[in-house]
C-alpha cells in the first residue's frame, strides 16, 4: 500500500510532468489563459491519463512490441474521444474554449510517456496510482501558470476580480506571456533544485 | 476559390498564428531540437512533409469515410491511426531506398507522430474548411495549402531559434536559466515581436 | 591556466575607446532629442525619462547583487536602454509604466542572456514592445505638442493609419518635431545632430541607417499611395520612429550583423518590415517590430556573411 502512495505522489512534485519532466507543454500554455480552462483541461487529461495507463497495464503481455505504439495511441485515442464526447454533451462552453487542444491530448506527451515509459512495465494497480499522480501534477501545474496569467492578464482569478484598480497587463493573456510565465516558473524551479543540490 | 484566402492563409499561419510561437503546437520538439541548426533543419523538413500529406490524406478520410456515414466523432481516432501509419509507412520507405536520407532524418520520424502539430493541423482544417458538415468551396487546396504555410511557419521559427540558441551557445547565461527556461523566454521576445504582423487587411 | 586565455564570443569592439567612453557618448549623443523632447511635450518627457534611467540603473545593479556578477553599472549600457526606452513612450504616461519597462528591458532583454555583449535583441525594444502589449491604451495615447497639459492628439502616422486626410502639417513640421509622437522620436533635427556626433566619431556606420532608411522610402513610394509610384516616401521617412529607430537601435552593436554585407542586409530586411507593417498591418508603427525580427535574424545573417578565413574555398 505504501508503494501505491509513492506512485501518487512522485507525480505531484519530485516527476511533476510539467516542471521536472517538461512533457506536455502545447495544452499547457494554450489553454492556462483562465483557471476554469486550467481545471477543465486538468480534469480531461487526467481522465485519459487514467483509463489509458490502467489499460495498457492490463494488456500490456498480450501488445506485440513492434506494434506497441501504435497499440497505446489506440486506446488512449478510445479515451479521448470518450472525453471529448462527454465535454460536448455536458460542458459545450468548456469545449468550445479549449477547441483542439482536446483532442490533442490524444498526442500529450505526458499521457504516451507515462504509458511508454510506466504503465507497460508495471501492475494495474500501480499504473492507475502513478497515472492519478501525474494528472494532478499536471493539473496542479496548470492551475499556477494559468492562476498567474489570469491575474496578471485580467486582474481576476475564476472570474472574480481580486484587487480593487488594478490594471490588467494584458501580454499575459496573450501567448507571448505564457511563454515568458513558463520560462520564469521553469528558471525559478531550476534554481530550487540548484540551490538543494 | 481566391487568391485572397490563400493570402489570408499564409501570413496567417506564418506570421500571425504561428503554428509554434502562437498556437503552441509542436512545442516540445521546438524546444529539444531548436539547440542546434542542423537537426533543426532536418526536423523542419520532416515536419512539413508530414504535415502537408497528412492534411491530404486526413482530408479525404474525413470527406470520404467519415461525413458520409456519420462517423465524424471517430475523427480524433481516425487521423491519429492515419498519422502514425503514414509515419511508419514513410520510414519504412526511405530506410529502404536511402539509407543516407534515413540517417539524416530518419530518428526523428517516430518522433512527428506525436507532434501536436500534425494532428493539430488535420483537425484545424476540418474545423476551418468544413461548415455544418459540408465542405466549403476549395475546401482541399486551402487545407493543403494551410499545412504547407503551418510547415514553413515551424521552420522560420526553428530556424531562427537554432541560429540565437547556437549563438548563446558562447555566453554565460544565468544557471538556473540555461537550455529551457532560456529557450522560452527567447520564444516570448519572438512572439512579442510577430505581434508586429497582427492586424493585416489586405 | 585558466585565467590566461578568455574565450568570448563576438562581437568584439575594436575600437579605440573603451566601451564605457562609447557608451557614454552615445548618451551624450541623445541629450538633444531629450530636450527637444522636452521642449514640445513639458517636463513630463524628463520625469518619465529619468524614471526609466533610474529604474535601468537599478534593476542591472540589482541583478548583479542577485546573481553576484560583476556590477556593470558604470559602463553606461543600461542609461541607455533607460534612454531609448523613455524615447519610444509617449510622455504622458503614469511614471510606473517606463519603470516596469525598463525593469523587463534589463532582466529579460539583456541580463537572462548573460549581460551587454551578449544579448540577441535590443533591450529597449524588447521593454517597448512588452509595455506596448501589456497596456495598448497607455502606450497610445498621445498629449498634443506644446500644449503642456492633457490634451491629445493622434501622431500622423495614425491618423493615416485609420485613412483619414493629413491636414495642417508641413514637412518642416515634420522634420522639427510639430506633431504628436514618443518623446525621442518626433524631432527629427535633434536625433539627426546626436547621429551625426557618432557617425563622425565612427561608433556607428551609415550602413544600417542608410539602408534601413532608404529601402523604407523606395517601398513607400512604390506602395504607398492608390498608385504605383505615388507614394509619399518623404512623409514615411520624417514621421514615426524610423529615424530613431535607423540611427539610435538598429545600430546596436550587439544586436546586429559584424560584416558591412550583413548590415545592408539587415538594413534592407529592417526597411522592408517597417514598411509592410506600416502600409498594410495593424499597428501605425512598425519600427519597433521590424528590428527585433532582424535581431533574431542577426545569427543567422552572421553565419551567411562571415568573411572567409585565407586559405579556405
């Protein structure tokens, strides 16, 4: 049980995908212009992120490893439509604002890496923790670039304004400032795990 | 058809959406292999060869196969399979016929198939082409074409990236900012500076 | 052994001064727009001038506390930037807009890349178009000359922009400042004595200027009107920041191509941009735009026009 949560938590912090494995930046950035965006597509990616490591864990003796690829885009594009299914159904605002991005996560570096290099290799039980884990890191991520953008760039967090006169900066919203945001937070982790070592 | 559009589409995915520096698609090859020019060069020729068949190919399955019996939700599925095969098949293909070509730029085939920026592409010009289900008039020269300019728009931007990052290469960047942190904030001044093309009537 | 031999990359500055005396002169250089700056548009133009020094001077002095570097300071680079910096900003904006820019000018535009010597783009320019997308309504709203107070008006180039009729302004107005604009840039006969100090000294060329300039004139007058040929090249050349942009920022050293081919290309890409934006964009301005997109052309250009070592083909 205490392997379980390890798998959980590494993917929080010490591997979080964003930071520390630098994976999955093209929805990273589009779409942390808002918090709710943030938290939608945290959400979404996870789902995936979850059905398709335990899956793959599942079958993993029975893919033939020339074809493995191939195998795991497959099943996490079953995911992804799933989710884009359900978003159109029951959130068609959220779906409407993170467009492409959704089914884009079908190539999300996080999720195929986490399957490539993980869920191939180990129990189903492990690859679901590990897979929880690294969607809430990816998640918690996207919830600091996107709260820092949407404060900077509108001066409000979920909609809601925070500070009375502020005056928005508006490059944050734009995707020069999120490139800047994350080369800053990036730089700013660096040197964390600088100044440890 | 005119040639309007087709104007319209190039500075667009060029200059104003730039497929890396504004739309954020193929972002983690951009920022792995901008280091040096040459791997840049040979991942941007890549690229565009891919993108420019896939939005063909993706094209007609979606037309032919998918609005025809009502499978437009197995779009995601669908192209992504169409993708990795035709990677596959190419790979395949120039191992055969060159091994040179394959040393050259064979590594980074595997790697196009997850580039957000091919399956970004595909469904863009579904979403761009096709109204209410049918296609608009010209619908596949604009969608071809738009691969095309989404392919020149990842080579200016590798293109320019590789030459400032080689160049770097001689300074004493800050630690903590060195390869990735660098390379974004380098991306930011580069999209701050496109903004200078935004707004174009013509 | 190690403190013998010091690799650096170049640019290297062969010339007889020392970058400091290079630097300051070029400050000296820019006084006269300063106080043709401030004759037109008041005292305002000083404050936000020395707000975006001082805020230059400190932020660089900071960072080399920060990261324990040498402190540069006295080497004059960063006064500049706060300079340039000021001469793009229209001089009634709040005092801490140029202290933001000038703080981003220096962190991001020069220090991330390793300090002067060393970065790719302009810093001013980089602090310029940061501000200009972060707060459009500040960094476009412009007080009327010789008024002294807030009234505004639109800078020509903007009202062209939005196609209406030019009325009431001459070429002489043009050329000694009349109009509204950024502090540095609206008196031409200011920036041209300041230019002229350092094309006598030889701290800059007249390749990029010169080309810059005149390829900007030719696109103009081929496009510039309903006709071909009709275009008014003089009216391009004398409004907006292109002669502040040509002398003063796309003569960087650092930032721009080592060999005289390069320059001129780099001079005729800067035109050609300038002129594109100007005549078909969204913005009524496109220096700023223009030499930043040629800055991060620079290495390349570099790499194309290096003169070639005796010996090899």
């Amino acid at each position: 049980m205490k392997n379980l949560v390890k798998e959980f938590t590494k993917g929080i912090i010490k591997e979080n995908p964003t930071f520390i494995l630098v994976l999955g930046l093209c929805p990273t950035l589009a779409v942390s212009v808002s918090v709710a965006n943030g938290i939608g597509m945290g959400i979404a990616a996870t789902f995936v992120l979850l059905g398709s490591s335990a899956i793959v864990a599942l079958v993993r003796d029975f893919i033939p490893d020339k074809i493995r690829i191939p195998c795991y885009i497959v099943i996490i594009a079953t995911f992804v439509t799933i989710a884009e299914l359900c978003m159109k159904a029951y959130s068609p605002v959220l779906d409407r604002a993170l467009g492409i991005y959704v089914p884009l996560i079908v190539v999300n570096c996080i999720v195929l890496g986490r399957a490539e290099a993980f869920a191939c290799k180990n129990s189903m039980a492990r690859s679901f923790f590990d897979g929880l884990g690294m969607g809430l890191g990816f998640t918690l991520a996207l919830i600091l670039i996107s709260g820092i953008r949407e404060f900077l760039g509108s001066g409000q967090i979920l909609g809601h304004a925070l500070i009375k006169g502020f005056e928005p900066i508006f490059v944050f919203g734009m995707p020069s400032g999120a490139l800047l945001v994350i080369g800053l937070l990036l730089g700013f982790f660096n040197l964390l795990k600088n100044r440890k070592a | 058809m005119n040639i309007q559009e087709f104007l319209t589409i190039f500075i667009s995915a060029v200059f104003i959406y730039n497929v890396i520096l504004s739309r954020f698609l193929g972002l983690c090859s951009f920022i792995a292999i901008s280091k040096e020019t040459k791997p840049a060069l040979a991942m941007s020729f890549a690229v565009m060869f891919v993108i420019v068949s896939s939005s063909m190919i993706t094209w007609f399955v979606y037309r032919f196969m998918l609005l025809p019996f009502n499978l437009t939700y197995l779009r995601t599925i669908s192209f992504i399979l169409v993708i990795a095969t035709f990677v596959q098949f190419v790979e395949m293909v120039v191992r055969k016929v060159s091994p040179q070509l394959y040393r050259a730029f064979g590594i980074y085939l595997p790697l196009i198939t997850v580039n957000c920026a091919v399956l970004g592409v595909a469904v863009l010009n579904i979403d761009m082409f096709f109204l209410n289900g049918k296609q608009v008039a010209g619908s596949f020269y604009y969608s071809v074409f738009q691969g095309l300019c989404v392919g020149l728009g990842y080579t200016l931007a590798m293109l320019l990236m590789s030459g400032i990052r080689e160049r770097l290469q001689l300074c004493n960047v800050p630690k903590s900012l060195k390869d990735f942190p660098l390379a974004f904030i380098i991306g930011s001044i580069l999209s701050l500076s496109f903004m200078g093309f935004s707004g174009f009537s013509r | 052994m190690k403190n013998n031999l010091i690799v650096s990359g170049s640019p290297h500055i062969r010339k007889e001064g020392s970058v400091p005396r290079i630097m300051w002169t070029v400050a000296a250089s820019l006084i006269p727009a300063e106080i043709a700056g401030v004759v037109i548009f008041g005292l305002d133009a000083l404050w936000v001038t020395l707000a975006a020094i001082i805020a230059a001077v400190l932020s660089e002095w900071a960072f080399g506390i920060f990261t324990k570097r040498k402190i540069t300071v006295l080497d004059g680079s960063a006064v500049i930037t706060g300079i340039l910096l000021a001469f793009n900003l229209p001089s009634g904006v709040p005092l801490w807009l140029p202290v933001v820019g000038a703080v981003f000018s220096i962190f991001i535009g020069k220090q991330v890349f390793g300090g002067l010597g060393q970065n790719i783009f302009n810093p001013a320019l980089v602090g310029r178009v940061f501000l200009m997308a972060s707060w459009p309504k500040y960094m476009t709203t412009f007080p009327r000359p010789f008024s002294y107070d807030a009234v505004t008006s639109a800078t020509p180039l903007a009202i062209l922009k939005e196609g209406k009729i030019l009325e009431h302004i001459s070429y002489l107005d043009l050329f000694l400042g009349k109009r509204g604009g950024c502090i540095g840039e609206v008196c031409i006969l200011a920036l041209l004595i300041g230019a002229a100090v350092l094309l006598i000294r030889g701290y800059i060329t007249w390749h990029i200027p010169v080309t810059y300039i005149f390829t900007t004139a030719v696109f103009t007058y081929i496009f510039g009107a309903g006709q071909f040929f009709h275009g008014d090249w003089l009216f391009h050349i004398l409004s907006g920041g292109l002669i502040l942009g040509a002398f003063f920022m796309a003569t960087d050293y650092v930032a721009t191509p080592l060999t005289a081919k390069g320059q001129i290309i780099f001079g005729v890409g800067c035109g050609l941009l300038t002129a594109v934006i100007r005549l078909w964009g969204g913005y009524p301005e496109g220096a700023s735009y223009a030499i930043l997109m040629m800055n991060a052309a620079t290495p390349f250009i570099d790499r194309y026009t290096k003169n070639r070592i005796y010996g090899s083909k």
